[in-house]
C-alpha cells in the first residue's frame, strides 16, 4: 500500500484558505525547534515576529511600515501574476525595478533645483516607461526571435546592477556629496519627493499605485476579454489559438505591464521610502515578488495578503533579532521555511491524496 | 599602461582556477535542466556547500573529506527543492529561489563558529616531466586536483549525457516527460536523482571556494557565484564541452579585466563587468535562430495522471 | 492633520516614556551594514560592542541589529530601537546617514552616533577614524621592503577614503625609495573573497611584492601566502593568522574604547554633539604588531612614524606635495586641512592612471 496524489476535478475551496494557515502553523513548529535550538525561548520568538507588529506596543508605527515594505512587493507581483498565469515568465523584475528607479530618479535630479508641480508625474511616467522598456528587451527577443524570456530578464538584472553602480558612482552622483557615491536625497526635494499622504500613516504614491493596481487587475482578470486570453492561453494554449488569442500581443503586454510596474515601484521606492540611488539601492524585491505572487496563488487579493504577510515577516524578524538577539540568519532560515511549507501544502488544493494498492508512481 | 606586465601563462592558469567553482556548479546544473528541471537555488546549494566542506575539512584536517561533506552537504539541501518540485508539485522557480534564500541562512548559522579560521592546506599536484614543460607545464599541469576533477566531469557529463542510455533517458524526460512517462520511464526518480547531482557539484563548487580559491569562511562569501553558473547553463547551449568554454570566459574576463587594471589600463570596470551576460544574451539569440534550444519541459511540473 | 498631531505626538509620548523606564538600565543599540561573522568591518564593530558589555557589565543591555540594507529599511530598525528604549544608537555604515539624521529628528532624547559621515545634528554626533595616519605606516614599510618596486594595492571603490589612503601609502613608500611603482586595482566590492583573491593574484603575477588592500576580507592574504615572498598587511581586523608572513603588519579599526566612552558619557548625562575624527593617537587606529619579517632597522622607523603621528608631531599629508597633474597642493611645511582630506579626489603627484569615473 501506499500514497497517491490524484488531481481534483476542481480546486479545493477549503483547502484553499486552509493550506496558508497550516502553513504558517508548521513554520512556528519547525522555527520554534531552530530558535529553541538556538537558545532562545521558542513562544517569545514566534509572538515576536508575528505579534509585535500588529498588536504590540508599537504597533502604531509598525503598521504603517508594513504597508511600505508590502507595497513594492505587491506592485511588482501583481504585474509578474499576468505573465505567470499566460506561462509567460518575467523573473528579471528586480533589473525592472532597478532601471526603473534610474530613469525615474534621473529625470527628477535633471530638474534639480527646480520646484514644480509636474516634476513628480514625470518622474513616474520616465520610471514606468524605463521598467517597461527594460522588459521590452525579453519581450521582443522573445516574440521576434523565440529566445527564452526566463533568461534574457535575468541576465539583464546584472546589466541593470552594474548600471546602477555606474550611475551611483558617475552621472548621479551628489556634487555635493563629498565625492561618496549616491545620488541627492529625494526627502529633501519637495518636488521630487514621494511624500507620504497623511503623515505617519504609511500611505504613500506607491501604496495607492499597489492598491489600484490589485483592482485592475481583478477586473481585468474576471471582466476583461484579456484578461480571458491570458487565463485561456496559460490553461490551454492550442484553445487559445483557436479562439483568436494573439500570442505576440499577448507577450508584448504581459512583459511590458509587469516591466512598466516594477519600473514604478523602483521609482516611487527611490523617491520615497530609499531618497537616493546608491550602489546597493535593490535590495531583492523583484525576487521576492516572484514568491509573493505564488504565494498569492496568483491571485490579486491572494498577492495583496500575501505581501503583506512577507512584509511581517520581515519586520518581525528585524524585532525579534534586536529584542531577542537572533542572529539575522535565523530569519532568513525561518522565511525560507515558510515559503517551502507553503509551496508543499498547496499541492493539496489541486490533488488529493489517495491511498492505493501497490502501483510504480 | 605596461601590457608586457601581463603573462600570458599566469594569466591562464589563474582563469582555470577563477572558472572551476562556476564550472563545476554549472555542470550540475546542466544535468538537472536536461532533466527538465530548473533550479534557481544553485547560490544556496554553493554556499551550503562551502560551509559543509570548510567545516569538516577544519574538523577532520582533511580537505578531501571536506570536499565529500560538501557535496554531500549540497545533495541534501537540493533533496529538499526535489520534495518540493516532484512530490509536491510546486513551482520550480518559486522553490528554487526560497531554496537559495533558506540555504544562505542555514549556512550562516553553520558557519558562526568557523570565522577566521584558516582551512588545512590542498596541496598542488606536482606532476613530474608534465610540470616542468615549459607554458604547458604551468598552464595545465600544477594546479591542486579539484581543477583536474572539474575537467574530468566535463568528460563524464558529456558521455553521460551523449552515450550511455542513462543519458537518453535523462533527456526523453527533459524533452517530453509525458512521453518519457508513457514509455515506462520513472521520470520523477529520475529527476530526484538529478537535482541531487546537481546539489552535490555546486556543493563541490562551494567549497572549492571556502576551501581553495579564498580559502576562508565568510558569510555570503560565494557572492553570487551560483547564479552565475545559472547564466553559463544558457551560455552553453545545454552542451558540456560549451560549459567549459564558457566557464573559462566568464572566469576570463574577470581575471583579464583585473590585469588590464593591474596593468595601468584605463578600462570601464562596470561596461566589463556586464559583458559576459550580454554575451550571454546575445548567444540565445542566435542559438533560438538555430533551433538548439532549451529542454522543452525546462520548468514545467510533472504529475503522472494515469 | 489632527491624525498627523496625534501620531507625533504618541511617537514622542513613548519615547519618552520607554527612556523613562530604562532609566536604570541604558540600553545601547548598534545596526550592522553586514553580517557579524564578516570577519572585517561589521565584525571589528561588533568588538566594540562586545567591549561595551565587558565595560559596564549589567549597568548597560546592548542590541543589535545585522545586515541592515541602507535606505527605507535602515530607518525603521533604527526608528524601531529607539522606540524600544535606547538611549543610544551607533548606526556604522555611511549609507546610514540619512536615516540617522531623520529618526533623531523625531526622538530628541535619545543619542545618535554615526560612523563615517558628515551630518551632525543636536543628538547626533558623527564618528570616524583616520585610517590614512595607518596607510603612512604601512607605506613605509612597503616601500622598504619592496624589492621589485612595485606595490599592489586592492581599492575597493573610488571614493575619498580610499584615495586618502592610496596617497598616503604612496607619499610615505615614494619617501622612502623613489622608485617604487604602485599598481591599483579597483574592485569595485567592499566584500567579494574570491574576486579579491583574483585581483591580489594578478597584482602579484604582474610583479608587485607588497600588497595593500582596502577591501575587507583575509582572501588577498591567502593569495599571497600561497605564491610565496610577498608581504601583505591586515586590513579592518588584525588578520593575524597570516603573521608572521606574509602578513607584517595591519590597521585595526578599534572601536571598543570611543564605544565605552560615549556610552559613559550618557551614564554621566555629559554627553554632547560632536564631531570626532581620531587617529593612532587615541587608538581608534590600531596598528598591529610588526612580524619579525620586518628587518629590525625598517620595524624601528615604522615605529617612530607611528608615534610622531600619534603624537601629533608629524601630519601623514605635510607639504611640499603637489596633484597627480604637477600642479601645487601644499606648500612647504604645509599640513592639510581636514576639508580637503575629507573630500580628496585627486591622486598625488607619481601616482600612475586615473581615478575611474
């Protein structure tokens, strides 16, 4: 005798908001066996991480942090789930985000020390059409010459690192920085500065950029023809074809929407939360929104919740290293692991585990 | 600017060495994608790798049963990526990249007791007559054994894959794992047995760095060897003999562009430093144009329906 | 805006009252640029930290945070120690300046030091060492000790600090044998082992006998050992598993004793805003002992350099210097401000090549 997985006909509704919660729940056993492992009371750390920020004494200012570190992560995931689910594979988001930033935070420096109301919105439009012609590289190399997009978008994130160094160290460089490399400080250009809307609150440009984005993305998804052709092209591509799905455009768009998204969460992130280009300006989020988005399931609320729980994860971690001393690593660890608890038990929304008689898997 | 400073002989015996810890790591990475099988976690196999190899190697004062740790150390993480892909069925590139993630974490807790230390010393193998010809004898001929046992899988990856009916099977699952399934092939075993491959050579890959090329353990001190490796998997094509090359390019111009430096040479450092994944970029290209392209069921998950 | 009143005003509500209730205790936090196991910066920093707890026992709770990214993230986790009762926070990387400045803004009562850069505020006091008077002392011996003439050195990247101590280890070789020839080698890392190891080996086969490094890890130290007859100096940390050879000497960052002091000076309540820059003198720069590789003449002089620059007799940049292009920067006798130093972008006359741009 032994086990089985059979595909269900349809995916399991219970399973499908049970596997994040037992998730979560095997995450605190097993990292509560490494923190015990590691000295450290295992209940304290686990309330740490997952308390703390929400409901802890300081929740008021976490809470907001929250929403900062989640909104990058969601922006870019939201725009990587359309490719995703059309079998198109952005992962070169973090390159996105980096030029992104570039192009957004250059124009806004090329105006320096200008005051304007419109130096802002172009700050956006040049971040989102740098992100976005970044990933017109794979798209077009793809559609034009049938090059495998998963590699062309990453290798072009080490092009866009090593541009970022030059520009940190060359052309964006603050003149007067005292010759250290980074550009000027966007907090401290009113005009260019991605402020947030009420004060303390957490609420900036890119939050409601996320926001709008995770509703867009519904209604396109579940109102939209395209948004029917990606989930028809992903589900069965022949079917597609048959049903006129153009599958160039559908390359084109898909690449260059979740191109032009991280573009703008580097942008609203160097003029915001970051203030400056520096060398090491990236610090992962295009990656990680590639875990966010299949976290999510795909799905623009599953992204939404998703971010946001990745983003606890990162702030709790960074209480529990500072209250309970817990080397970084550990966070590291017990991120991970959450990420392969959650990946495992989501095979059981599509399968079921059958018992069957001797029979070669 | 002194060009006559730069030995052509140093400089290409100080490339074989820059290229071994990417080669080796690429070479199991291009048995795992022949599979059909993509792992992003290759950063996290090395780096696991590298503190399983320096720590028993400081323990036992025997490099050579570091190296077997680290391989070992680096099948046993990637088994972990391989529940994931073949029995749960998760997606490879979200698996493979919390597999790097958990791997430089894991690693950094292993390695806390193990900063500063020197390894024991691997010593060079001092071929008699070889050694001493002159050009070759540098060249080829002194470097320690973990050199000569990169070049040696670049021999047995290439007949494996190409000769031996292990091989063909490897490839029938990468190419059509449904049709490999049909024929009666055990394409999940055969994928599990792959990605511990590939686990074990960027673990040897690992700990060539902590134990030879550096030697000392740091954390992150593989600093993004493992995704190099990734992008010298598409460099060659999915071919062994075009890894070595490649490896040998990618280890080259960072090796050459440090001479120029050295040399007085006024070079672009970042312009240099991104080349060889333009490079890279361009060689899909054309290799799109000429049909050898990537194993078709590169990343797509398996489930045997029947 | 009454919602922005609201919140400032609990932000500094608690603050104060969880420096309130610490009051027994003073709480010191430290954020790390990288990880403690570093082996260089991050770990010498830690040191600090550690000689903090030696210091003051139970009196003092440290914390700490690693790994800490420059930027949005940096200003919570200090933002977050201050609102968990620090009563003074080290942020050690330059890239924390701006956070640092920010976060003490909104917590006037808690301290603020900040390494390596340049804004001070009313609690935030700026920190850094003088590592260029070590650079003088290691350029003597390398120029001494050459026998090829020509010195490697390993920069990291183009920046102020790491031309300071380009030029000061050239001035002090060049003094003492006028035919030495430095090459550079610009990494463009803090921290890379294995491209470290590279740069120092194509250094060495290209001909330089003595390598200096301004990046952080011991990888240029095992190159060297492994090709045999050159020398190398610790970098950061002492590295002194490579003494005697080749490894002759080292800058030690020492933070352990302006740590303590400053932490004392907020037990006291006699803590102010200033701007240190200390050298050997104060021993903030360590200069690690000489191995008997160095002949006993050579270690005697470097000795005497160092103290004359402890002491303060004798300034590593005095005229008569000129730039790389022959035009005059100091005059005879001349001792540099430390407004030029600070913002040094210029080789000084001999050196070869050009600072990248």
């Amino acid at each position: 005798m032994m086990l089985k997985l059979e595909k269900r006909a349809q995916p399991s509704l219970l399973w499908t908001y049970l596997t994040p919660l037992v998730a979560v729940i095997c995450t605190m056993i097993a990292g509560g066996a490494l923190f015990a492992v590691l000295g450290k009371n295992p209940g304290e750390a686990i309330a740490t991480i997952f308390w703390q920020p929400l409901f802890g004494e300081f929740a008021f200012y976490y809470r907001p942090q929250l929403l900062i570190k989640g909104a990058p992560l969601v922006l870019i995931a939201i725009g990587l789930s359309l490719g995703f689910r059309a079998g198109i594979w952005n992962i070169g988001a973090e390159g996105q985000y980096i030029i992104g930033a570039l192009t957004g935070a250059g124009v806004g420096l090329a105006f320096y020390p200008a005051e304007a109301w419109y130096i802002f919105p172009l700050m956006v439009m040049a971040g989102a059409l740098g992100g976005w012609a970044w990933a017109m590289i794979p798209a077009v190399l793809r559609t034009r010459f049938g090059t495998n997009e998963i590699l062309v978008s990453l290798m072009l994130v080490y092009v866009a690192e090593q541009l970022l160094a030059k520009m940190a160290l060359g052309l964006l460089r603050n003149p007067e920085g005292h010759g250290f490399p980074g550009s000027r400080n966007f907090q401290q250009y009113p005009s260019g500065h991605n402020a947030e809307i009420i004060t303390g609150s957490g609420m900036h440009w890119g939050v409601v950029a996320a926001l709008i984005a995770v509703i867009f993305s519904y209604i396109l998804l579940n109102r939209h023809i395209l948004g029917y052709h990606i989930r028809l092209t992903g589900q069965a591509p022949r079917a597609a074809k048959f049903a006129g799905v153009n599958p160039t455009q559908l390359i084109l768009f898909c690449l260059g929407t979740s191109g032009a998204l991280a573009g703008l969460a580097g942008m609203f992130e160097v003029s915001g939360p970051a203030g400056q280009i520096n060398i090491d300006f990236n610090v992962g989020y295009g990656f990680t929104a590639i875990i966010v988005a299949f976290l999510g399931r795909l799905h623009p609320v599953g992204i939404l919740l998703a971010g946001l729980l990745m983003a606890l994860t990162y702030i709790g971690g960074e209480i529990a290293q500072s209250n309970l001393g817990l080397p970084a690593a550990a966070i590291q660890m017990f991120q991970g692991m959450l990420l392969f608890f959650l990946l495992a038990i989501d095979v059981l929304t599509n399968f079921r585990i059958r018992r069957t008689k001797r029979e070669a898997v | 600017m002194d060009l006559s400073s730069i030995s052509p002989t140093l400089l290409l015996a100080s490339l074989m060495v820059a290229a071994t810890p990417i080669l080796l790591a690429a070479l199991g990475e291009l048995v795992v994608e022949r599979s059909g099988v993509l792992n992003l976690g290759v950063e996290g196999m090395m780096i696991t790798g590298a503190i399983c190899g320096f720590a028993v190697a400081v323990e036992t004062g025997s490099p050579v049963l570091g190296f077997a740790a680290a391989a070992v150390g680096g099948a046993a993480l990637s088994l972990l990526f391989a529940l994931l892909t073949q029995v749960a069925l998760a997606n490879h590139v979200a698996s493979g990249l919390a597999l790097t993630l958990f791997g430089l974490g894991l690693s950094a807790l292993l390695g806390q007791g193990y900063v500063g230390i020197k390894p024991p010393p691997t010593d060079k193998l001092d071929i008699p007559l070889l050694g001493d010809m002159p050009f070759l004898g540098p060249v080829v001929f002194s470097h320690d054994l973990m050199v000569y046992v990169g070049l040696a899988l670049v021999v047995a990856v290439w007949w494996m894959l190409n000769h031996s009916r292990a091989g063909l099977v490897l490839r029938a699952v990468g190419e059509n794992h449904d049709a490999a399934h049909a024929l009666g092939f055990k394409v999940v075993r055969v994928r599990i047995m792959a990605i511990m491959f590939g686990g074990a050579c960027a673990g040897l890959g690992g700990a060539y760095i902590s134990l030879i090329r550096v030697p000392q353990w740091t954390e992150g001190m593989t600093a993004g060897a493992g995704w190099i490796a990734l992008a010298l998997v598409v460099f060659a094509s999915w071919k062994a003999g075009r890894v070595l090359l490649g490896a040998y390019l990618f280890g080259g111009i960072t090796v050459l562009q440090l001479n120029l430096q050295a040399a007085g040479v006024d070079i672009p450092v970042e312009y240099l430093s991104m080349s060889p994944y333009v490079i890279t970029i361009l060689v899909l290209v054309i290799m799109s144009a000429d049909r050898s392209r990537a194993p078709a069921s590169l990343g797509r998950t398996f489930h045997a329906s029947s | 805006m009454n919602f922005v009143k609201y919140l400032a005003g609990a932000t500094l509500a608690l603050g104060l009252a969880t420096s309130a209730i610490a009051q027994d205790k003073t709480k010191v936090g430290f954020i790390y640029v990288g990880p403690i196991g570093d082996g260089g910066w991050t770990y010498e920093h830690d040191k600090g930290r550690l000689a903090v707890e030696e210091a003051f026992g139970d009196a003092v709770e440290t914390v700490y945070q690693e790994s800490v990214p420059e930027g949005a993230d940096a200003e919570r986790a200090i933002t977050q120690m201050a609102l968990q009762g620090a009563d003074l926070i080290f942020t050690t990387s330059f890239g924390y300046m701006e956070p640092t400045v920010s976060v003490a803004a909104k917590f006037p009562d808690v301290k603020f030091e900040h390494a390596t850069g340049y804004k001070a505020g009313p609690n935030v006091s700026t920190y850094s060492a003088r590592f260029y008077e070590g650079r003088a002392v290691q350029g003597h011996i390398a120029g001494k000790m050459t026998k090829s003439n020509v010195v490697g050195y390993i920069a990291s990247f183009p920046i102020p600090e790491v031309i300071r101590g380009i030029n000061a280890a050239y001035i002090h070789a060049k003094k003492v044998n006028p035919d030495v020839q430095f090459k550079i080698i610009w990494a463009y890392t803090w921290f890379d082992p294995a491209k470290e190891a590279d740069a120092a080996t194509a250094l060495i086969e290209q001909g330089a006998d003595v390598i200096l490094q301004h990046t952080d890890s011991t990888a240029p130290q095992a190159a060297a050992e492994k090709a045999g007859n050159v020398i190398t100096f610790g970098q950061a940390s002492d590295m002194s598993e490579y003494a005697p050879l080749p490894r002759v000497s080292s800058i030690i960052d020492n933070w352990g004793p302006y740590y303590v002091a400053r932490t004392q000076a907020v037990i006291d309540g006699t803590w102010e805003s200033v701007q240190t820059w200390d050298g050997i003198g104060p021993g903030m720069v360590g200069i690690g002992e000489i191995t008997d590789a160095v002949p006993a003449d050579i270690k005697a002089e470097a000795l005497a350099l160092k103290d004359a620059i402890a002491a303060g007799d004798y300034h590593p940049f005095t005229g008569p210097l000129k730039k790389q292009d022959g035009s005059d920067w100091l005059g005879d006798g001349e001792v540099s401000d430390d407004g030029a130093l600070l913002g040094m972008n210029f080789y000084v006359e001999g050196l070869e090549g050009d600072i990248p741009q």
